[in-house]
C-alpha cells in the first residue's frame, strides 16, 4: 500500500496570519488534530494540537501572557513540515513516523498539497490488521498524575515526555486520562490564559510552635481533574491486538490502558501499534 491508498484528500488549511481560536475552531468542527498551513499558495508550516496543547502552561506572569486564542497560527506552526510522495510506501511511513516523533505528513505531488496521511489513516492499512498478539506485547508503561495537581505540573510531565498522562485517585486506583486533545481544546481555556490563579487569605490554627495567623494560598484555577477524560477505556493484558484495536475505532480513541487484574500494567497506543508495523 502507499500513501495515495491510505491518505485523506480533503484537507482544511489554514493561513500563517489566523488566530489560534480559528484553527481550534476548525479542527474541533471536523475532528481533526492538524492544520497544513498555506501561505501565497505554498506549504508553510503545520499546526497540530500538540503545537497548542504545550502552549498552555503558565510559565510568565498573567500580566505578560497574551490570550492563546489571540495568537496567530504563524507564532505556533512547525515550519518546513516532512511531506511524502504519493507513491511513498506505507510501510517507510510508518518508520518515518517512528523515528521522528511526528504524526502527519502532507501529501505533496508536484508541489501542491494532494492530501496528508495521519497516523488514523496508517491504522486502516492491511499491515496493522496483519498484527496478531496480545496487548502485553506491545503496551508500553505511562506517566501518573494525582487528580489535585496543576496545569503546570500536568503540562510539564506531558512535554517532558511527549505522551499522555492518567490520573489516579487518592487510593491508587484509576480516576481518568489526560491527552493532548484535552489540553488544545479544553473549554475554559481564556481562564487559563488570562488568570494564573486567584490569591485568598486563609487562617492558620495556632500551634505548640507559634501563634495563629494569616496565610496568602495562590489557589490554581485549573487542576487535573478538571481536565481529564474519565471514564478510561480499559483492556486485559492478555487481549489480542485485533480486538484492542477493534475497540479503540470503537470509542474513538487512540490508547487503550492495559490492566493485570485491578493493577495498570500499561497503555496501548497507537504509536506503539505503528511501531510494531514499521519493524
């Protein structure tokens, strides 16, 4: 199969100078996850909701921080984006995919934008629907998160590590999951932007070791819990692959967590599945 088999060919772009709110607003309205972005007619850049996601933490002071929706595409975009050839094998695609931690190409034929092929549209080939093994085999281990802690704290685990987070309760156990869909098109999003947090003065009990008193507590506005995706579809680690993947198109989404009994033993990705494709 090459890329002309598997590739979408109605593709919504976007131009370098629309705001973000725009490009949100589009690839909430057609469910999609990325923007080519055209400039004069030529393929300047991409704009993905990982570009947006990354961009909501709250490095500066809010008197600094301009309102994401406000930015234009231009500031976000990844510039000079890998494309492929139409007649590119889906089999390299997914081993570009790998290896450069990307999930789109353009489609380019002739210079002009023909298509893209996403890791979705990979997910359809006859190679993945070849894969026979359990869900053990190829899950890999995920980052945790309590349902308490802050935006910055959520956004920095997920850069860090480029992948998503799940929340877990006070007991250990599973409270939901957070992607990077979450974060780009999260609802309240001005709040985010426009306020760090609101300053309250609390009163301190007096102890054996001083007096009582008042405390200033900056009180973070958004939290994992407000954030996360619950409940998280789940799979026995002994599931074979065809029905997790089965499952997956199911829910429309792109991992499934793996459980051993009541424990996480893993996630099952989509990138993982890929992976397992291009060996």
């Amino acid at each position: 199969m090459l890329a002309r088999d598997v590739m979408t060919t109605t593709v919504f772009v976007v131009e370098p100078n629309a705001t973000i709110a725009h490009a949100r607003n589009l690839m909430v309205r057609h469910r999609i996850s990325r923007l080519p972005v055209i400039d004069a007619g030529n393929l300047a850049g991409i704009i993905t909701k990982k570009d947006i996601a990354y961009r909501l933490r709250q490095g500066e002071p809010a008197w600094r921080r301009r309102p994401l929706d406000r930015i234009p595409v231009g500031a976000l975009m990844t510039e000079k984006p890998l494309v492929v050839a139409p007649d590119t094998g889906v089999r390299e695609i997914a081993r570009i995919f790998s290896r450069e931690n990307i999930s789109c190409f353009p489609v380019v034929d002739e210079g002009a934008v023909a298509g893209i092929v996403t890791k979705t549209d990979l997910m359809k080939s006859a190679l993945v629907r070849a894969l026979d093994c359990p869900a053990k085999d190829v899950m890999e281990d995920v980052a945790t998160v309590s349902r308490y802690h802050s935006l910055d704290h959520v956004v920095g685990v997920m850069s860090e590590r480029h992948d998503k987070v799940l929340v877990l309760d006070d007991d250990g156990t599973l409270a939901g999951i957070i992607t990077e869909t979450n974060l780009a098109f999260y609802e309240d999003e001005p709040k985010i932007s426009g306020v760090v947090g609101k300053d309250i003065t609390i009163r301190r009990r007096g102890t054996a070791a001083g007096k009582a008193g008042q405390t200033l507590m900056v009180i973070p506005p958004v939290a994992a819990e407000d954030l996360m995706t619950s409940p998280v579809i789940t799979v026995d680690a002994n599931t074979p692959l065809p029905d997790a993947i089965a499952l997956m198109e199911k829910h429309h989404v792109n991992s499934v967590v793996v459980m051993d009994k009541s424990t996480i033993a893993g996630i099952l990705k989509r990138d993982d599945i890929i992976k397992e494709v291009a060996k």
